[in-house]
C-alpha cells in the first residue's frame, strides 16, 4: 500500500510537472560516422551520455542509438529541463572530452530542435520504466 501512495503521489507531481515544462528543450541529433572510427566512437558517446544523465539535474534524456541496418547512422534524443541547462550541458568537462575527441570521425551533424506533441505522457513513460 505504501508503495502505491508514493508511485501515485509521483506520477501526479511528474505528470503536473512535465506539463508546466513549456520550456523544456527537446532535440534530436542526426550524425553520420566515418566507418572507421565507429566503435571508439560509441564508446566516447556511451561515457558521455551516461555522465550527462547521471551528473546534471537539467539533463532528463541523452538515449543514443543507431540504425539497424546503418550502424554508421546515430541518432540522440536529447530533452533537457530547460535551455539554460542545454547551455550549461556544453560546457561540462565531459561533454568537452566527447566534442573534442570525436570531432575527427563525425562525416555529418544536423540538430534538430523538437517541441513535444504530447509532454504529460512523458513522465508516465519515464515512471514506466522504473517499474521494469
């Protein structure tokens, strides 16, 4: 029961949240890797990703993935809690490491800002996850 009264209360307060969030930044990043560098690259962005969504509280998602049948096609959906904490995403050490150390194997790069159709859906997604 107690664990039903917080799971509640949490998806109420996210659910809320996420839908006074008009401000939140959502983009998603096409890069074309050059062939050769693909794993060290992964490897660099896999670091990366993990410490941008572990160290930054205005980090919400940094998911990298790949196409099947077009490994060298990445893609990253980014949402973060506002553009102030995109802003100050760029200037975190590793966030440096990642965009000086890849810069010689990225062949392509197109952001794209988003703007979220259904944003309080989000959070039940997010609470979904947990519970797996």
């Amino acid at each position: 029961m107690k664990y039903c009264l917080i799971t509640l209360f949490t998806l109420l307060c996210c659910s809320s949240a996420f839908a006074q969030r008009s401000n939140m930044m959502v983009r998603l990043s096409e890069i074309e890797i050059d062939s050769k560098h693909l794993e060290e690259y992964k490897a660099i962005l896999k670091e990366e990703s993990r410490a941008s969504v572990q160290l930054e509280p205005g980090v919400v998602s940094i998911y990298p993935m790949y196409q099947k049948d077009a490994p060298t096609q990445v893609r990253i959906l980014e949402i973060y809690a506002s553009r102030e904490a995109y802003e100050l995403h760029l200037k975190t050490p590793h966030f440096q490491t990642y965009k000086t150390t890849t810069l010689k194997m990225v062949k392509s790069l197109k952001l794209m800002d988003m703007e979220a159709i259904d944003p309080e859906t989000m959070s039940k997604m997010f609470l979904k996850l947990q519970k797996n």
